[in-house]
C-alpha cells in the first residue's frame, strides 16, 4: 500500500483504537488478525502510527486471544519501541 500518506494510517489506527472498547470489536478485531497487522506497524517510520500500533496492541492483548496471537514481529517491534529517542512516553 505504497502511496498512502502515513495520516490515514494513523487516523485508521486512531479509529480502530476507538472501537476496540468493547469486548465484542476486541473479539472480531482478534479474529481479523488485527495483532499480526498491528505488529507489522511497530517498524513503521512515524512516531505516531507506531504510537497508535502500541495502543491497540495493548487493548488486542488484555484478552486471552490476543496474547495468543502474539509473534515475533511483535516483540521485534516492541524491542525497538523501548529504546526510541523520539517516543517519550513508555
């Protein structure tokens, strides 16, 4: 999805975080591999999808489910959000 301007990334993941309130979103998301998609955005180049990845991710995985769909890429990118220089809230 080259092309797309990193906004509306972040504006989708502002929105996904949004809905994911409620067990029901949380459910579906989960099934929708919505863990997997987020991880992928934790190696996003902006500060601010990488921000909105972490916060769904953290909302995907305060249920069992999510923990489960847990990878790699997940803790690859959770890794190097620890040590940003640019992100100030950990």
């Amino acid at each position: 999805m080259e092309g797309i301007a990193h906004e509306k990334y972040r504006d989708a993941l502002i929105t996904l975080n949004e809905i994911s309130t409620h067990q029901e979103n949380k459910d579906i998301m989960i099934s929708k591999d919505l863990v997997a998609i987020s991880s992928k955005y934790l190696h996003h180049s902006s500060p601010e999808i990488r921000r909105e990845s972490v916060l769904l991710l953290g909302s995907l995985t305060s249920i069992m489910r999510g923990r489960e769909a847990l990878n790699n890429n997940t803790f690859s990118g959770l890794e190097k959000l620890l040590f940003d220089s640019i992100i100030t809230v950990r």
